[in-house]
C-alpha cells in the first residue's frame, strides 16, 4: 500500500500535446514494439487456435478480440498491472496478455478447467479476471461493467482521502477484504460502439465527469454490434460527437488499428487521469475480420466488400509491415517470432486439453462468502440493557433520570435504523452511503451556515449522518438506480462497504441488471477471486392509503430467487437494528427491505440495543405461541396477523403460532418444521401478490417435507393478483387484512 501525490507540474496545455516526433514511436522503444508485436500476433493466433478447437468440440465457445489488437495492447503498455485497475470487456485478449496473463490461463476458461484462473470452469472464454493483474471479473452483459469501474474509480479517490480505512480489522467482512491502492492509480474499461447505447454507458459518463474520476473509457469502435451497424446504434454514427460536451474529459478519436497512435492517445489519456483532473474517453477506430462470435454467420449482413475494406486496415498485418519498414525486424525476425508463438501455443493447447475438470460437487461453492457465516453464532448478541433491571431509578438526580428515560423510550424502527447506521459509520471508516436525497443538503454551506437543518432521505433514515462524517462518506446521487447499485459494485470490489438507498422498491427495476446479473454474481462467477458485500436499503410495500401502484410494491420473492443474495425484511425495532448491524458487518450482499408501513408505527418500537447488537440471518422469531395453527409470515403482515391471532385466541380459544421469518433468504427451515410438526396446519401469508410468490416456495417445501404431518391442505394469505391502487377502499380490498387472515386462521384450525 502506498500513496503518491498528483504531479503538480502537469497541467491541461501539456497534456492535451500531441509528442509526435519523427522516429520516437510516442516513447515506445524499439523492442516494446517488438513486444507489441508479439502479444497482437499471439492474440490473433490464440482466437484462430480457439476456432479450431471450437469446430473440434473441445471448447464449447469461442468470441475473439480479431482487429482490436492494437488499441488494447497499447492500453496494457500504457498502464500498471496490479496497480492501475481493468474492467475489460470479451474482445481485450490482447489487453490482458499485455498485461501479463498468459495463453495457457485463457485456454483453461476455455476447456472450462478446475484451475480457469478467471471462473474455475463457471464462465465463456474472453470473460477476463486476473486478481494479480487488478483485471476484474466481468459477466456477458454489454455495459454493466461502466458502472463498477466507476464505483472503482471512485473507491481510489475514497482510499487516498481516507488511508486508515484500508487498515485489516479482524471480526467482520473486512477480515476477508485486503485493499491495496496507490493515490495515482487509473481504472480502466472498455466497451463496443454499440454498447454505448446503454444507459448504463450515460450514467457512468454522467458520474464521472461530475466527480472528476481518474477513469479511461476506451470505446473500441468496430462499427457493428452483432449484425448492427453503428449509424443505427449511435445518432449521427459517431459517439464522439455525442459525448463532447461532458465536462472534464479529456477526448481522442483515433484509428485503433494503429498501435503507435493508439499508444499515445492511451498515455495521454492515462496522464490525464493520473494528474486527478478527470475521466478520458478515447474512441478508437478498430476493425472486426472476424464474425460476432464462432456462432454468428455475418455474410448474411455484409457484404463481402466491407470486409475487404477492413482487411487493409487489419492490425496484425499493418504492425508487421511497419516493423519492417522502420528496420526494427527483418522477415527472418518476423517469422522466427511467429514461429515463437505458435509453437508457445501448441505446447498451451496440449496442457489445456488435459487440464482437470471441475467437480459438479463444487457447483455451490462461493455463492457466499466461505468466510464468514452470517447465520453463525458470532452474529448473535444480546441488546443492550436486556434482562438488567433498568426500571429501578434510585438514586438518580432528575436530570439523570430524565436522560435515563430519553435512552431507554421506545424508540421507532426509522430511530433504530438511523441509530445502527450512525454506530457502523462510526466503528467502520470503509462505510459509504448514497442514493437519492440520502444526504442531508448537497449545498453544504447551507448546512455549515445553519440556513437549513438538512433531510437525510424521503423517509429520514440517513438524517444527520452527512452533517457527522462528511459529503464523502454520505452524498446524494443522480436519479439513476443501476447506478446505485452499479457504483457500489465497484466500490465494494475494492474493498469499500457501500450501504446505498433505493428510494422506493417499486423504482427498483433500472438496477434489476445489476442486481440480477452483477452483485450476487460477482463471487460465484470468479470462483472467489472477487466479490461485491455490500447493503442496498430499500423502502418496501404498501398499506399507506393512497400510495397506489407505484408506492406499494412488494417483490421479495424475485430477490430471494436470486442465488447469491441475502435478502432481509424485519418488521420491528430490535429487529431492524440487529439484522440492519449483520447486514452491514458479513461478506455478503444483502438486500435489506424495511417497510415503510413500520418505519413510524408504535408495534414494533424498542429502546436503543446499543452499538453491538446483532441476529443472525436465518433465524425466525415466534411471535404469538400455538399449538393450533401455524402461520408463517413476515413485514407488515406480522402485526396485522398477531392482531387477527389475538381475536381468535379471545373468541374461540384457538392458539395460532405466529412465525416471523425476518430472514427470508436464509430462511429457518427448522422454526417452520418445528412449528408444523407440532400444528398439523399452516398458513403462508405475505402482503405481495397471491402467485408465483414468496408462499409458494414455503408451501411447496411443507408439501413436499412435512407432508405426513399434515392433517389440513397449506393455505396461502396474500394480495389479490393486481397492482395495488390509490383508493383506500380498493387498497384493502387488493392487500391482505386482519379480518382476511382471521378468516383463514378460524377456517384452517377448524378442517
Ligand atoms: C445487455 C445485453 N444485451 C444484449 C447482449 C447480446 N450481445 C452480446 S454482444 C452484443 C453486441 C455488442 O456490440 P458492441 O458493443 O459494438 O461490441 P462488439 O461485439 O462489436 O465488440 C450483443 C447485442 C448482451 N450480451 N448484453
Ligand atoms: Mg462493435
């Protein structure tokens, strides 16, 4: 770990310089270009080599980087491995042999082996992710990985602001978290022309010229995304001329089959970025010889013409012709490193064909961390003040009795939840939060001048945590959800603990990429290279009359089947702090869901556990005992279903076992069984919709396990199948009510 300080010699003039002289190659030396050279030819005979193996039915997929080899290699030469940061994308082969992965480890993906040293057999080829070389794991979608390098941009800015935050701390996730960093390192990533029409590409423009990130975005423009040409893709065809006016750029448009000019415009931009002045963005020119992939046949959409165009511009050829132009090898040289390569390869393909398999026992491995179990006992521990007498005042002035009673009121879950974040930031520098409106006055002289008291979020959870640690430890963020999720990706990557707000469940789906196919992903898919704990918050549900569709929804159950996400949905005080505490300190990513129902409600308050307190996931509470019925349920059913139970116990003497479950993934498999054993009957009920629910799986789970101890058919208790609407008397009607779950419980326990 080491720091180092902006040049203060460089300035913008002299960055933005051009250093063509004659004969200097942009400051390459003769035999980095011999180099070049070497890693261009081997990446094209790696993808030829691939191909044929692909048509043998020895790897199961090929997609090659044909005609981008020269702007990617002069990204390699231009940056640090292991200390500069890469999120490539599938056609950087020539980008990370530049930096130092070799053809064996790239084969290994390929054959899917034991030892893939990107995804241990769980990823397509071309799918980098080198943790010695800081090349970070990347998955299939076009435009996810922008937001992560943001994140990791980001992350080097935090970390050079903030060097005490790197320091291991044994006891919680940062145990199994090591963070290196350097203040003047660069991230990198790249992208195809028609990636950028994402609108995760916009986002990521968007935040990194605002925050003025050392971040290079290199679009390697080939004119085609599959079979669609980039005047159809990019208004105007060209996404230089879109993106000009972003502040703090620094921009090149060059040709990137041109590894000399490709090398310079890549150190100008580096220059630029490690000076601290802002993002570069170069948009290179490449070709694509090749088809899409080994399963595309582009014939169908051009023309053999245009191939032909590009052939002359190909990068393997034109580097060997201006070797030899320049005198820097001769043919004889040519041939000899050619014959080189390929003989390299050879000896790679033999040993990669005979490499290991994985063993379909592993297949679960690294969903979570292998760490650190947040169902274990180190994640349990008794509230503050619990089981002591703190009723007895003697003794105590009035004043000291009035504070005793302030600390011990009651306090709201939107109280303790705003108290638990307040004590991690506390304890935990590596602690960031953003979102929507999370801060209190972005302006914050505002603040300073006293001219206004601040917000901290729509509901107040993070009310008053910018004013205590800073605008760099909680900030607002655009209105731009994968975002959100996509930057804490990146930040949690390097090391950070991103506790970050999604404003409102039913505006969660613009992350729903992200939250789908990136962060639950990141560990599972690098075989434990990387991995992303991280909290996104989120204000659930409805019963609020008059919230309507939009401000009502539920939706766990999409997360919960999400492999590889904790999913968390407290329904009270204690309980919120408690799981919000393990949420934030293990090594996972959790969706932790508070309902804004029971953010203010008097169920459910709880004096102050202290900075320690803590639930394990996985584990239910038994709300109301019984003997009769059991009912499973959680969120803001719970109150409504402990209400419905205490009716029947009063009229008819029938015991109902209220389960909360509070985690619903884990979930306690053990509480229901226990329960059901004992009752012979049950209901699932949940606010969200009736099908395809979260009380499908349970059900499903009872049916098939706990069958013979079944003496009445599972029951389900939920919304109707519709959205949830506006008027209050359509509201009830739509979200399960007291009397609804009444009914059922009296009509089960009698079958
Ligand atoms: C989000 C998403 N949509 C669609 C695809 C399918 N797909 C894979 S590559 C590709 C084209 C990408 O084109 P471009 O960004 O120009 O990169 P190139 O392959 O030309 O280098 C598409 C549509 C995907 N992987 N991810
Ligand atoms: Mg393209």
């Amino acid at each position: 770990m080491a720091t180092s300080k902006v040049d203060p010699k460089l300035n913008e003039t002299d960055l933005r310089k051009p250093q063509k002289k004659s004969g200097d190659y942009q400051g390459l030396t003769r035999q980095q270009l011999v180099d070049a050279y070497r890693i261009m030819f081997t990446s094209r005979r790696l993808d030829d080599r691939e191909i044929m193996l692909k048509r043998q039915q020895k790897i199961f997929f090929q997609i090659s980087g044909a005609g981008h080899e020269a702007i990617t290699v002069a990204a390699a030469l231009a940056m640090k491995p292991g200390y500069d940061w890469f999120f490539p994308y599938y056609r950087d082969r020539a980008l990370c042999l530049g930096l130092g992965a070799t053809p064996y480890e790239m084969l290994l993906q390929g054959v899917g082996a034991a030892d893939d040293p990107s995804s241990g057999g769980r990823q397509m080829p071309s799918h980098w992710g080198y943790k010695r070389l800081n090349v970070v794991t990347q998955s299939s979608c076009t435009g996810t990985q922008i937001l992560h390098a943001v994140g990791c941009a980001e992350a080097s800015r935090y970390l050079a602001s903030h060097p005490n935050s790197a320091k291991k701390v044994g006891g919680d996730y940062r145990e199994f978290k090591d963070i290196e960093f350097h203040g003047d390192e660069v991230t990198y990533v790249s992208l195809g022309d028609g990636t950028t029409s994402e609108g995760e590409f916009w986002e990521a423009l968007n935040a990194a010229s605002n925050l003025k990130l050392p971040l290079i975005f290199l679009i390697e423009d080939n004119g085609y995304a599959i079979s669609v040409p980039v005047e159809v893709q990019t208004a105007g065809g060209n996404i230089s001329r879109l993106v000009a006016g972003f502040p703090n750029f620094y921009f090149e448009e060059i040709d990137g089959t041109d590894p000399v000019v490709s090398y310079g415009a890549m150190s100008r931009a580096v220059a630029h970025c490690r000076a601290g002045v802002g993002p570069a963005f170069i948009h290179a020119h490449v070709i694509r010889p090749y088809a899409h992939s080994f399963s595309d046949e582009e014939k169908l959409y051009r023309p053999d013409i245009e191939r032909q165009r590009d052939a002359a511009r190909d990068p393997i050829s034109r580097m060997q012709m201006f070797l030899i132009r320049e005198g820097i090898l001769d043919e004889k040289g040519i041939n000899l490193l050619e014959k080189e390569v390929d003989d390299g390869l050879q000896a790679a393909v033999d040993q990669a064909l005979t490499a290991p398999l994985p063993a379909p026992e592993t297949i679960k491995q690294y969903l979570y961390s292998p760490g650190l179990d947040p169902t274990s006992a180190a994640f349990d521990t008794l509230a503050q003040g619990s089981g002591a007498a703190s009723a007895d005042g003697e003794g105590r002035t009035s004043t000291e009795q009035a504070a005793h009673e302030k600390k011990h009121a009651p306090k709201t879950m939107a109280d303790l939840i705003n108290s638990t974040l307040r004590d991690e930031m506390k304890r935990d520098e590596r602690i960031v939060m953003f979102g929507e409106d999370v801060a209190d006055c972005s302006r914050e002289e505002y603040l300073r001048q006293k001219m206004v008291k601040g917000k901290g979020g729509v509901f107040k959870l993070t009310a008053g945590l910018q004013s205590e640690f800073g605008s760099d430890r909680v900030f607002n963020s655009p209105i731009a959800e994968a975002s959100i999720v996509g930057r804490a990706v990146g930040l949690a990557v390097r090391g950070l603990k991103p506790v970050v707000e999604i404003q409102f469940f039913d505006y969660i789906w613009p992350a729903m990429m992200q939250l789908r196919n990136e962060l639950p992903v990141m560990r599972w898919r690098s075989n434990n290279a990387f991995s992303a704990p991280c909290v996104i918050r989120v204000a659930i549900g409805g019963y609020l009359t008059g919230g309507a569709i939009y401000h009502s929804q539920c939706g766990e159950s999409i997360f919960t089947h999400t492999p590889g996400m904790r999913v968390v949905f407290p329904c009270n005080a204690l309980d919120a702090a408690g799981l919000l505490r393990t949420a934030i300190r293990c090594d996972d990513p959790v969706l932790f869901l508070e309902h804004k129902r029971l953010y203010r409600e008097t169920y459910g308050r709880a004096p102050y556990p202290g900075p320690d307190y803590m639930i394990p996931f996985g584990k239910a509470k038994v709300v109301h005992p019984g003997n009769n019925v059991t009912v499973i349920t959680y969120g803001a059913v719970v109150p409504r279903a402990l209400q419905a139970a205490q009716r029947l116990d009063r009229e008819h003497g029938i015991k109902v076992e209220l389960i909360d479950l509070r985690s619903l993934n884990p979930y306690d498999w053990d509480a229901i069984a226990t329960s059901v054993q004992k009752t012979s009957r049950v209901i699932v009920a949940y606010e969200d919709t009736l099908s395809w629910g979260y009380g499908a799986e349970i059900a499903a789970r009872i049916a098939d396990e706990l069958f013979e101890h079944l003496d009445a058919p599972v029951k389900r208790v939920a919304a109707k199948d519709t959205f949830v609407a506006y008027q209050p008397v359509l509201e009830s009607a739509i979200l399960p009510q007291v009397q609804d779950l009444y009914l059922a419980m009296k009509e089960l326990a009698e079958y």
